[in-house]
C-alpha cells in the first residue's frame, strides 16, 4: 500500500493544485506480519502538517481478518464492501466514529448475525439483505429501520416464517425486489402469497424448486404480490400456467418462465407455441441459454 509519506510527497511534486483527494486502498497483510503494527504505522503516515493541518484530509482504517482497508474519511459514509465487522478500527479524524462506518454499511447476508455484535451498533442505510429463517434476535436491534430496503432475498423459505416476513414487509416502505427460495423438501408454500407490501413491483422466484401448475399459477395471480408485480419469474409445469399468469396478472410488463413440460408435435419450442396462443400485444423471445425458457414482454 502507498503510505502517507508517499502520497505527500507525489502530492507536491505533482499534484500540488489538488484541492480534493479520495482515496481507498486495501491490501491482505501475510500471516508472519504483525497486522496491528502494519496498521499503526500507515496510520502515522497520514499525521503530518500536510495531512492534518493544511488539507483536513483525514482518513479511517480498519481490519477484517487478515486484510487491511484504509478510505479518506469522506468515504467512510457511503461504502463498506466487507460481510464481516471490523476487528480493529481507528481514525485520524477526532471527530469521527465507529458508527460513521457503521453508515456505510448497505448490504448484510444470512451469516452477518453470526458473529460477535456490539451493543451500541446501528444500521440505519441497509438496502439489500440476504436472511435466513429464524430471524436472529440482533436483526431487529441492529437494523435501526428498514426506511431504505429495496431488495430482500430469502433463504430456505417455509410457512411457519409468514409472520416472520410480513414483519419485515410492515417496515419496508421501498421494497422493490423479493427473491425467494424455498425449503427443497416442502410442496409450495403459499402463505407467501398472501404477503402483503404495495411497494414490491418486482418478485422473481427462479430459485423456487417446487414447479408451479396451474392451480397454483392461478392462486398467485389472485394473491395480493400477483396483483401488483410488473416483473416475474417462475418455473411453472406446463405451457398454460403461463397463458394464465399474462392473462391474469393485471400489472405485469414482464415475465421471465422457464416451462417443464417438453412438447411432442412436431418439436415446436415453447416460444413459437406462446406466440401463436398469446395476444399480438405480447413480445416473447427465446433464452439464448435454454431451450424451454422464455421471456414475455407485455
């Protein structure tokens, strides 16, 4: 990593009209390296004059397992790329927090709650988490509010959890994206269905193993996420469950399907099928990756 000493001096020799500097760097520190003293003495470099006293250009470091990240203090707010809490932290800043990185937090996954939390940690800009029922006690005292959740992707979905989601729904006011997975050894768990959050335009459900037929197409469509989704996509068993889902989802512009069922006569592919049965208003293309996947533009 450049250290202070020698951004200073490319600064001056170079660059002596900068009047804004950002800067993030990281680097992995090997194991027979004391990463602590590595992390102290970079530090040191960015405390001359120049730093502190004629630029005001402070800067934050910290530490994830054997991997060292430094950011100007500027950038402390707006991106942290780590799925793990930082064991070390510190600043050249007096002014700054440990909270002011927890800010740039965006995105948690299933294992975040896993490990050691602190007490006084508050998320407050999460847009994207991955979870995995039960909810950890920790999700709801660290997430200090769900104001702007887009995109929730659930793991290992199954009924028992619908309160658990809905919750989660209650306190989402933007949510836009909703991927679920589902249990591989459950049949369709439908209480999903029955979520309710008027924001979410968007469900993709690939990942759902269990194969929708047409009764459960049909359920979907008259489910309250049916009613408002734009966006789909689904594993369905059959050429019609796909006949119903355009003709019964009332706000759909987009369906993304790929068809089980493989059709005999005269080996016609399931795009050149729809397109003879679909209203001439509908566009639908072949994936390029799969024979009996299509996409559907209304």
């Amino acid at each position: 990593m450049i250290n202070g000493y020698q951004w200073e001096q490319i600064i001056c020799s170079y660059l002596f009209k900068l009047k804004v500097f950002e800067l993030r760097m990281s680097d992995e520190i090997p194991t027979n390296q004391n990463i602590e003293d590595y992390m102290n003495q970079l530090l040191d470099s960015f405390q001359s004059s120049f730093w502190i006293n004629e630029h005001q250009w402070f800067v934050h470091c910290y530490i994830v397992d054997r991997t060292i990240r430094l950011f100007t203090s500027s950038k402390c707010y707006y991106y942290y790329p780590d799925q793990k809490l930082p064991r070390i932290w510190k600043s050249t800043n007096p002014k700054d927090t440990q909270q002011d990185l927890y800010r740039g937090i965006t995105m948690i996954n299933e294992k975040y709650f896993e490990q050691p939390m602190p007490s006084d940690i508050c998320l407050s800009k999460i847009k994207d988490i991955t979870i995995k029922f039960s909810l950890h006690d920790q999700f709801w005292s660290a997430i200090s509010n769900f104001n702007h959740l887009s995109s929730i992707n659930v793991l290992s979905y199954s009924d028992t959890y619908q309160s658990e989601l809905q919750n989660l729904f209650d306190r989402a006011p933007k949510l836009h994206y909703l991927n679920i997975n589902q249990d591989y050894s459950l049949p369709l768990q439908t209480s999903l269905f029955k979520c309710i959050n008027p924001s979410i335009h968007s469900l993709i459900c690939f990942k759902i193993n269990h194969c929708l037929n047409e009764e459960e197409c049909l359920l979907f469509c008259d489910s309250p996420l049916g009613m408002q989704c734009e966006t789909c996509s689904f594993n369905v068993a059959n050429r019609h469950c796909i006949i119903n889902l355009v003709k019964n989802m009332i706000n759909l512009q987009t369906l993304h399907i790929y068809c089980h069922e493989k059709l005999k006569e005269n080996r016609v592919e399931v795009s050149e099928w729809l397109k003879d049965d679909l209203p001439s208003t509908c566009f639908v293309t072949k994936d390029p990756d799969s024979t009996n996947s299509v996409r559907i533009w209304m």
